[in-house]
C-alpha cells in the first residue's frame, strides 16, 4: 500500500497546477460571468465559451481523459491511485473538470461502456465521448421511489420484437440540461418478477428519441447549475433497438454496482480537492480580518476549527488512497467496504469544513463573492446521490457485523 | 414567568391558524410560480401579486402589526411572549409575515422609529410604514470589515452645515431589493475619535436622495430572494438634513443594542416555526416511503433524529419564551444575555433539523419541490447576520465568567 | 404553565441554599475522607456518619421527604414543579438527597408503596421509609437480557399456595449496597403465557428472606459508590406472602410506568444541578489559570464552550419544568413524551458540560479533587438506567410519527 | 509512503497475535481478580504476577523491546511504521505492553536516555530499563500551574556546587506507584531568567534520594490504576549530582520535544487498538442480544454508529501510519505537525467508539464485566496528558496558518 506518487503521476501533477494556476484559476470570474449573462439573456441551457476554449490546451498539455484505466481507446489513462491526486485538483474548481474531459457523469458512463459496451455501442458511443464531442447523462433515480432501494425502481422496459419499450419518469439526471447531451442510459426493470437483483437492466437511449421529454431542471439550494443541469425526464413508449440493451437483460443491478465505485471514489476525490480550498480561504480570510482588537485567526475557537479540518482533511484523503489501491489491487467489489466509507467520510467533512469557512467569511460566505456556498450545495447533494450515507452505512455495518460472525 | 396563552393570544392564534390554512399555504405554489415568471421575464425586482392580494384579507382579520408592543400608533401590537406564537406561525412560510405587516426588516426599523424617532420622522415614515404602504432598509454592515464589531464600521457621517454627508459602502442590506423601499436607515460614524460606543449615528436617509446607488444583489446559496434582495449599496457625498440623525449624534451604537433585541427574536420565533414544519415534513416523507423492506419511518436511525428534532425544539421554544418574558418585564439590556443565546440555539437547532429533513426527502430536499433547502440557505445566513455566532457566544461567555467572580 | 416560584418554594429555596452553604458543601471533603477511610479498612458497606449526622439538622429545617406529593403520610410533599428547583439544589453534591430522605431509589419506592400498596404494606414499608429509618432498591434489570424490553424479563414469580416463590438473578439493584435495605421491590413474571404488557407483577421481598443472596457490587467507571453501591443479586426458590404482591397480578408493568415518570424526573433535575455545579467549576478555574500569556478563560474556544452550556443547561431545564407542569396537571401518561425527553435531554447536556468541565480542570479533572468524574460515571450511568437513550427516542419518534397520520 | 507491512513485521505480527491468543486474553480476567485481591489486602501498589509470570515467554518469542529504533542496545527495535502493528495490538489489553517491556512511560524515558544520556547514564539507568529490571517516571506536570505550556513550570533546579538541589511538586507522575520504579526524570527551571524554552533542564533523580516524598496517588475516575498508578510527588531540596543533568542545562524544553513525538504516537496506537476491540465488543453483543422483536444490531441506529466506528478506526489508523513515516524519514520536528494531529484525533475517536461501546452494553458496559469504562477512563485522560487538545490544536492550526502567508 504505497502512496507515494510515480514520476509520470508528479509529472503530470506539476503539469495540472501549473494549467491551474495559467488558465483555470483566472477563468472563475469569467465564467461567473459568461453564467450571469446567459442567465440574464434566459437561456443558460448552453455550452460555455470559458470551458470551450481550454479544452484545446489541456489536450495539448496531455491532461485528457485521465481518469479512465486500462482502456485502449484512452492509453493516458491513469490507475485510481494515481488518478486520486489529479482529480483532488480539478475538484478546487467545480467546473474544471469537463476541460479534461474528466467530468461526471461522463466518466462513469465511460467506464461502463469501457467495461460492458459491445464494439458497435463503444464506436458509436465511447468514442465520441472521449473525445468530448458529446456528452451523456445517466437515468436512475426516480421521483416517486426510494430509489437507493435499487429493487424500487419502477421504469419499465419491455421488450417488443426487435426492440425495446421504456415508460418511467426519472429525475436528478445531471448533465441533461446540456444541449451536447446525446446519451442517456437508462436503468428500468426488464423482469419485475426475477430475483430482485436480476430484474434490472441498463439500456442506451439516444437523446433524440421519440416518446423522450425534458420536463423541467431542478434547482440544487438555488443553482440551476446550467448548462449542466439535473433535470427531470419523462419516458413514455420510448422504443429503441434491442441491441441498445447493455451486457444482457437482468445485467443492470450489477453494471451499477460496477459503475457507483469509480463513480464515487471521484466525486470524494474531489470533495477533498474542495476541502483543501475552502481551508486555504478560511486561513487567508480569518488572517486578513480584525475583530476586537486582533485578527480573528488569533481567536482559539478558529484554531479549533482549522485543526479539525486540516486533520479531517488528511484522514479523508489517506482513506480515498487505501480505496483506490484497493480497487486497483483487489477490485471494486471486495473493496466495497472502503467505497461506502469514503462516499460517508468525504462529503460529511467537506460540508463541516465549508460550513466553517463560510462562518468565516461573514455575509460574503454565502454569496457568489466566494465558491463556498455553491460548493456546499453541491457537497451537500452529494450526501444523497449515489446513495443516501444511510445506505453506505448500512453496507459498512452489514461488513463489520459479519466479521464478528464467528466471534458471537 | 407564566408561558400559557391569554384569552386575546389564543383567539388570534386560531384566527392566524385559520389564516394560513385558506390563504397562505394554497399560495405557495402560486407565490413560487409568480417567482419563477418575473425571473424567466428578467425582473425579479418587483412587488409580488400574491402577497399583496392577501394584505387586505390580514387586515381584515385584525393580523396586522401584532409585533409592536406599547404604540399608540399600532394599538394591536402585542407583548413579545404574546406575539412569539403568532411569529412562529408566520416563519412557516418565509414570505408569510409580510402579509401581515410583520416582517423583517420593517420591523425592527418600525420598532427603532417609535423608541427613538421624532414626532416628524415618525409622521414622515413610521406611519406609512405601519400602513405598509412604503418599505425600508437597514444599512449596517459593509463589505471591508468585520462589521460584528461594530468599532470596526467605516462609513462617515460628517457634519456640513444644516446637513449630513453621508460617504461609505453597505452590503446584505436585506429589503432594498424592493422598488417600494423608501428609507434607509444608515449606521455609520459621526465621530471616529470618541469612546468607542459613542462614535456611531444612525440617519434616516430617503432611497432617492442623490449620491445613493444599489450596485447589485448578493445571492444566498443560490437564492435572490426577490424581490426583497440583500443589496450591495454605494454612498457617495450623500446629503441629508441634519434632523435626520436619529436620537443624536453619537447614539447609533446604543440605537442598535435596541434594535437588534426584537429583531433577533422575532427571527428565532419564526425560525421555530420552520423547524416545526421541518419535522412535519420530515415524519410526513418518512412514512410514505419504503426502503429495503419498511417504511423509512421504522428505520430506528430515523427515531434517532426525529427524537432529537422534537427535544430540540421544545427546548428552543422555551428558551424563546423566556427570553420573551425577560424582554417584556426587564427590558432588552438585562435580557440580553438570553437573547444572545436564542440566536445562537435557535438558527443552529434549525440547520440541523433542516438537514435531517433534506436527507429523508432524497434528492427532492435540495430542491425547490419543498421549502427545505431555502429555508436552509436563510437561517444559515441568520447564524451570520446581526452578529455571528461566535460574537454572541462571546457575549453569553462573559455575563457567565462575570458570575463567578465573587466565587474565584 | 407558569414557571415562577410560589412563595412557600421561595422560602424552602433559601432556607435548602442556606443549608448546603452551612452544611453540605464543607462536608464534602469529610465525606469523601470517611469514604476512604471505609475503604482502607476493608468495609465500605456502611451507613455514613457525615450523612447521619446532618439528618436530624434537615428535619428540623423542614427540609425532609419534599418529594412526594399529595401524600397524607408527608404533608410536606411537593408538587413536580415545586420540587423541582429544590432537588436541583441537591443535585450538586451526589450524596446530599439522601440527608433530606430525597434520594434515589427510596423516593420512588415510597412513591409506589403511597400510590399502589395497602395500608397494611404502607404502614408496614412506607412509614420506616418516610422515616428515613430504613432503605429500599428497585430490583428490575437483568443481567441475561436487554431489560430496557420489559417483555424480555426472566424473573420467574411463581404462585404457591398462600405464597409466591422467586426465581431469577437481577443486577444493577442501586441502594442494596447499604446494610440498613431492608426491602427489595422486585419485577417479575407471573404469567409469561399473558399479553404482552400483563405478563409481570412487582412484588415486596424483605431483604432478609432465605433463597436472596447479594452477589457482587458493580463498579460504575471504577466507582463502588458504597455504601449505597449496584448489586448483583440471586433469587433462588425466595418464599413470600401472596399479598405481598402490588396491586395485583399482572400489573407490573403498569406501576413500572408509573414509577418511572417520577423517578425520571427526579434524576433529570439533579443532573440539571450538577451541570450547574459543573460550569461554576469550569468559569471559576479557567479564571484562575494562565496559558500562553493570557487567563485561560480569555481564550475564545472556552467561549464557545461556555456559552454553549450556558444554552444547554437553560434549555433544560425549562424543558424538565414543563415536563413537571405537565405530570402535575395532566399526568405521568400524558406527559409521558415530554419525561422521555428530559431523560434523553438531560444526562446527554450534562456529560458534554462535565466533559468540559474536566478538560479545563487538565489532570485535576479526571482526579478527585473534583466532584467532575465521579459525576460523569453517575450521569453517564444514567442514559443507560430507566432504559438507555435509545428507547426513549423511539417513545418520542413514536408519539411525533402519529402526530402526523392525519397530515400524511 | 509505503505502508505495507515488511515480511519481518508481518512475522512478528503473526507471532504477537498468537501470543494474545494464547496468553494475554487469558490473563485478562485473572489479572482483574489479582487486582482485587491485593485492593481488598490493603495494599494495590505491588507488581502482578500475572504480569511478570509472562514476561520471559514473551522475551523468548522475541517480543520485546521492539519499540526503541536504531539503538544499538536494542537491536530488536524498529522503526516507527514498523512497530506500528504491533503495539495496536498491545493497545487492546492496557496491561500488555509491560509485558514486552513497551509500556510507558518507561519507552519514553528509554528513547532520551538513548539518544541524549551519556554512556555513565546509559549503563547505570537505560540498561535496567531495558531489561525490565527496574521501572521509570517522568515528572513534568504540577499541581498549580497549566503545565502544557513549559514556561509555566515551577520546579526549580537550583546548582549547588557538584550538585543539583530540587524544589517542586508534580503530579499525575503515571507508574510511580510501582516499588521497582527507581528513576524519575524531572524537568524543573534551572534559569527562569533565560530566554523562554532555555530556562527548563531534565535531570536524574533516583527514587530513593532524600527530600523526595510520593504524597498520595491521584484515582482517575474511579481507578487507581495500581500498581502503575499516577502519583502526586513533592521534592524538598532534593540533592542529586551535577552529572545527572540530562543533556545539559537549558535542553529541558527540547528533550521534552523530542520525548513527547514517540511517546504519544505509541499512545495513539495502542488507542487505534482499543478501539477495535470496542468495535469488535459493540458488534457481539449487539448481535447476541434481542429488543423489541429482534437482535438488536438489526435496529439501524446502529448501523450509523459501526459504520462511524469503522471509518473513524480506519482514517485514524492511516494518519498515525503516516505520522510514524514521517518520523521515520524526515524526524519529529517536521512532524510535529502530523503527531499533533495524531494526538487530537485519535483519543477523540476511540472516546467516541468507547462510549457507543458502552451504550450497546447496557449497565454491563460501566461495569469491569467488559474493559469498557476503565479504556475510556484512561482515553478520556490521554486527552489532558502530554498536552490537552486544545495545545494541539493551536500548534495544527499556526502551522496551517503559516502555510497560507504567502496566500494571504
């Protein structure tokens, strides 16, 4: 379990900061900017120049799709241990990501594909995907079920001669509010009445198919997010080829459970990156402030809270590292335990320590002056997707109960 | 200390029940689609249809001006422990308490007018103020410096003549989003060289009066707010008549000790209020979904939370009454240990409850679908506004630490 | 619901204040001297002089058997909430209740003999017990089962003629520590074949009767609280009368529920007293010590500490005040949801504050130059005796959920 | 950062484990009635057979000393990342590590005899220590003063001709109730004029010298941890030779820095250790016991808790393995940082799972039925000892800070 980084990784790491500090860290007013504008004009459902026009260097930088191992189509990419230090930058800037093309849901949808696609469905999908020319979102969740209960799920997919019928309504599907967004994958029952982890399938639905409509975008504590969304789509009689379906009928439950690891350990990855940063305002901004007589960074009840942070932090990211070898090492299902705890660790300390940071800022915490009270939405929403931290920590006592079987 | 409702209290209570459950819960959706049409037309900034429909109805049933104690002007204005329950109802529904005349920050300036003003400044705003027919604002804190100390505040306040030139910078003057708001009332220093509490005036200034400019709005979580707004606002060379000063040179900082007693209260009671309908929410979710097996509601994590969620309440509610009481019977000066501590309970009690709310609604609390996540974002921003936590934990700290000195 | 003080309560308030001051308070250290004492010498298992000795003084003061109410056996009796700020007084110093004829498990003994026993059983058990000539425990836990279930009870009381005869092993029997425990309440099954809540009796077991044996003392946290002490203890083929059982068969858990209520409270009113105790001892040493060039007390994180217990302990104590209004007028089942919550409430509040507490005290904390950790064993024993915390958050999820079947 | 274990850690590991198994969890409940039996003779202060009866087997399997790296008198030693493992696993029995000779504060004392004694130092004191013959104590803290900050210190080490005479008391001086304890090292002032951290000197004091009085043992909560114990300690011109100064006078301050980085990284460890046994506790008896209808570790309160414990235990473990690496690599002072992380979350942690612990086993979990509450005992304490958290936290936050001056 060694954590120090490679070469190529330290390589590539000095190479981020540095595109970081050069191009993404001075973007973040224009991108406010370029957001405020298409909001002001009414349609903020629209690709962004500022994250357009980086894409290019980053490419050029060789900074491209590095979160996906083991694929031919994508020989840059990097194992979950040496992908963790990268995408921890990238998650400093929320919309950062999509430059390396390493954005969610993209990236899961990848891998998936990667993993299960056929040839036909990796040409006509992956491809373009990795090479950012389309985006994709992922249908799962749905508004009228407790969908962390995957045996909940109540979209349909039936089978009608050489092709498939879907009619179900999901929600929270991120990402579909991008007009680039072309391919949804859908999860919905094939058999209601197989076992209850073999009822579900998976299936590609191009975003143009008849019977297909984007109801409305749901707001995250008042960010539309846009262009990305999370919007609410309904399905009725929607038909597409048989062959759309993905690994096979009944296959669904276990491509999610392949899809949530990467998935997660991603989303944390970043939360820490996030973390960090809203430490580093909270120092810069309770050392630059005065309050009775000295400046706040010299009230104790500060250093408390930078002390808890900053071991919170470390604990959080040496976790995420042991999950990532992990999953290199033994794979995804074995290390399903320390998949759970990140997806529970992770966001709980990155909302503590934003709310901290926040509190430090004053009134300017939860405005747009800083990215502290969006992040926090965002965090916060994290605590539900993929997951309620309820379900995680079901799955952690489930594993830690069983080791004391022969104990008892 | 008797909590139980007088005859006149529980009357209006019922009436105010009786209110809410006819008007103001069925304009929910309509007051939220009113929101999103001015948004999608690009003027948020407007007054609400909604809300003004059902001002007269108030009136009408004697719900109007309940918050002013003890003014001839407002004969139907209640003690603070007679008017806590009514202002609990009123918080269940943010935008509610306008209706009724009764919000923020209307009310405390109303308040400070009848204690503090003139006969003129009151015929001038106090009274259409109390008509609803004008708005108005509180200019505090700013934007370079910690404002919760209040030593710290910048703008100037110079004495040219028969006048006041006014020169500074405000922001999160919450209200002055509003194209009714007509007076602003502005903290600011007349004399930096005196004692330290005796540097600060507050002036009535008119919105219109030449000098003033609203630079823009501060987005809360990613809330506007519309069209009441917290406004970042400019004052440059801004001229006043001298009979503008409130009270007297030098007792802005005395001024706002008052002001911010009943002000701080009423928030907490409202916030008691959204507490409850948190809970409410949260037990009403809890049983009409099922996961793996049962209803969420019988998931023993969920008695946890809903246990403390009661006692949490219960105990604020309390400490409010009291709080109440003392004001009522003491005064504001020796109750205002008691009111720090409601500000410092009663937000936090209210995040936690919210947040347990939101995550047994999935991803439907951090949406616009139930006033979770909004109601969130404003009493996260109450623990920062008129003082943050930390300041009147400093204040309840030293009144405790001073008891003992006999004892050390 | 009026909280302030009649005159009567006013007067015993200060005559009890007078009393610690002249007596209670400068007998601690004695005390704890006798203790040790005892201790070297091999038998901590006797009656305390330093506590017999202040006995006669409290009944001439008028300050004996204060917490029984409506009892024409003890005129002196309270009501709940009159009782209330007396036996927070007490509990400040864990051994005091016990010099007013106060103390646990006694008071709800006699409170049971006075509601449920005949005359017979009260002139036989209650009188010596009011007298404060003998002692009493409460024999309810088992050490083989999750007790907090009552249905899970294995004591077997089995009818035998003009007898009954016991079979079982209780633990946790609080008071049976001191030679002068003369009778054993004890719950039991009568009839496992009956409904749930019919199945046990309570019945009155002199302590001398053949077949009863005192196993062992359990320490609490290395504590052996003698002489008082928590016995495990033996019931092998115990013969009493038939009419030693109370009120009849089958109603033990009915009085169960009964006692439990007063005793709750009572617990929760002397743990309100010694957080009390608890923050006076943390403001008084954090004043007294220097660190890093400053009073400890000036450092802010000790603020917040502070001020939070401050919040905690005034929250709680209104919260055991309407808990006490509401027994006093409405009953122990009506208010039964409000006794779960002080007693979830109240030991949680205090070992946060005692856990300050000793942090600021440094080594001294954990010591017994303090009365810190020896209250934080007692108070932490206590989220566990009369059912751990878990229960009564299930009592009060339970009366929330139904609260809104109407609103689902 | 390497934190796997190497083949001769894996082995030792391997062989400790048995040995536990074997010996040490045996020994446990005969240790406790040992204990009892010499409390109920009078006299707890004498060594344990249980204990000395197991030292040549565990110095046969080569289980000693493995605490002290790069000592040429200990050639078993390892570095810190290797002995990491192995003294988690003594961490779960507080009586173990004496057996292998790695118990503190003997380890302590041993590493600054080693690396700062002289070669008169080392054979007369470091050589008995390492082979178990005698024991050790450090005397640091006092009485009267917030000894954490080192400036505070009274003790005064006055030169007198060829010796050294002392003035001073100290107290919570831990295995000073031992009789074989013949050495104390004791940091006194020997310049309170000197610049700050110059005015301290560690010097030798053997346990016999005259003017050196073992006042009393301090119980913490109800423990007397005997024969151990932790002793109050008064020095009445205490005369020692002038060659038994350690390393020189006005080195106190950077001895005890040194002393302080192994000493609490080993405390930290074998806290990780406790706390997977309680863990492991919490998990059979939540299985083993029925409430309600079904075991309780079903009911998912639970879940939350175990699911914490994990990821805590986890996150804890990794930071104290990184801590120990960069000990081991770039030495304590570069990471004072990481040790001071280690020390505030690690008791924090276990103090927490110890407390669930305790609640899943009902009045079983405060009694010494389990090893429950005498681990929290002694955890609770480690947070006061070798610098309260809050020093920790202080020394966290102003190198955090540090690392933002340029930021700022």
């Amino acid at each position: 379990m060694d954590f120090a980084h490679s070469q190529r990784v330290e390589t590539l790491r000095e190479r981020l900061l540095a595109f970081f500090d050069q191009w993404i860290l001075p973007a973040e007013a224009v991108y406010l900017d370029e957001q405020r504008r298409h909001q002001a004009a009414g349609n903020p459902w629209q690709p962004m120049e500022t994250v357009e026009a980086l894409k290019p260097r980053a490419r050029e930088a060789g900074l491209w799709n590095l979160f996906l191992p083991d694929s031919p189509r994508a020989p840059e990419g990097l194992s979950n241990l040496e992908y963790a230090p990268l995408c921890e930058i990238m998650g400093r800037v929320p919309w950062s990501p999509e430059v390396f093309n390493c954005s969610a849901p993209d990236t899961g949808n990848m891998e998936i594909l990667e993993r299960f696609g056929t040839d036909a469905q990796k040409s006509r999908w992956l491809e373009p995907l990795l090479d950012g020319s389309i985006r994709s979102a992922f249908l799962m969740t749905e508004p009228a079920v407790a969908s962390a209960d995957a045996t909940n799920i109540e979209c349909a997919i039936r089978r009608d001669g050489d092709a498939y019928v879907i009619d179900g309504r999901k929600w929270f599907a991120s990402g579909a509010g991008d007009p680039r967004c072309q391919l949804y994958i859908v999860m919905g029952k094939t058999d209601p009445g197989a076992e209850l982890h073999r009822q579900q399938s998976m299936i590609l639905v191009p975003a143009d198919t008849p019977g297909l409509e984007v109801i409305r975008h749901l707001p995250v504590f008042g960010y539309d997010d846009a262009p990305h969304g999370h919007m609410e789509i309904a399905l009725s009689g929607v038909r597409v080829p048989a062959s759309n379906v993905l690994l096979g009928e009944g296959r669904g439950f276990e491509i999610a459970q392949a899809r949530l690891g990467p998935g997660r350990i991603h989303h944390c990855m970043r939360t820490i990156g996030m973390a960090e940063r809203a430490l580093e305002l909270m120092c810069t901004r309770l050392k630059s402030r005065v309050a009775f007589g000295k400046p706040i960074a010299d009230h104790s009840v500060w250093h408390e809270r930078i002390a808890q942070s900053r071991c919170m932090i470390e604990q959080a990211r040496l976790l995420t590292l042991k999950a990532a070898h992990m999953m290199d090492t033994v794979g995804n299902k074995v290390a399903r335990g320390e998949i759970a705890m990140i997806k529970i660790v992770a966001p709980q300390m990155a909302c503590q320590i934003l709310d901290w940071a926040i509190q430090a800022h004053g009134g300017a915490g939860v405005s747009d002056d800083f990215p502290l009270a969006s992040a926090y939405a965002s965090i916060r929403t994290l605590r539900l997707a993929d997951g309620p931290d309820e379900v995680h920590c079901g799955t952690v006592a489930r594993l830690e109960l069983r080791r004391h079987d022969t104990a008892a």
